[in-house]
C-alpha cells in the first residue's frame, strides 16, 4: 500500500504551488465540483489529464496511481524481527 493516492498527491502539489480548488478551475476550465470530487479520492481520468500539467504533475504517472497499477517491490530483509507482526494492531 502507497502512502500517498493520487488525491494526496494532487492536495500536495496545490498547496505547494499556492493553487486553491477555485484557482484551479479557472486555469483548467473545469468544475471546482469535479475537482473536490477527485480531491475526495474519486478517479476521474479526464480530469486527472488536464489538471496535471498545470500542476507540473506527470499526467501517465499520475493517471497509474490514480487506477492503482503499481506498486512498489516488496522488501525482504534478514535478520529483521517483527516486534508487531500484524501491522497496524500493536498497542
């Protein structure tokens, strides 16, 4: 699992480029109620592919994350101990 989708990575690529939702459906001519839906984690391609060069975004990359098509290798390591082997339920 990614730390980051696709509505994460577009936030975070606004925020550092100091473009609100408004600003953004200005520049990109689309509905500032699409981009809330993709920023809600809805995948909306069409808009994904427009969005992303005005966010300095690689739209093939993007549009991968957005449909979940990759994932990084696991990692194998050795002579590692799992202190909480179900991740996410230790206390």
């Amino acid at each position: 699992m990614l730390e980051d989708n696709h509505e994460d990575i577009i936030a975070k690529a606004m925020r550092g480029q100091k473009i609100g939702k408004a600003m953004l459906a200005d520049l990109t001519k689309v509905n500032k109620a699409e981009i809330e839906r993709l920023l809600a984690g809805e995948v909306i391609e069409s808009v994904i592919s427009v969005i992303a060069p005005v966010l300095k975004l690689d739209n093939d990359k993007l549009l991968i994350s957005a449909r979940k098509e990759w994932s990084p290798k696991p990692i194998v390591l050795t002579g590692v101990k799992s202190l909480c082997p179900t991740l996410g339920r230790c206390r």
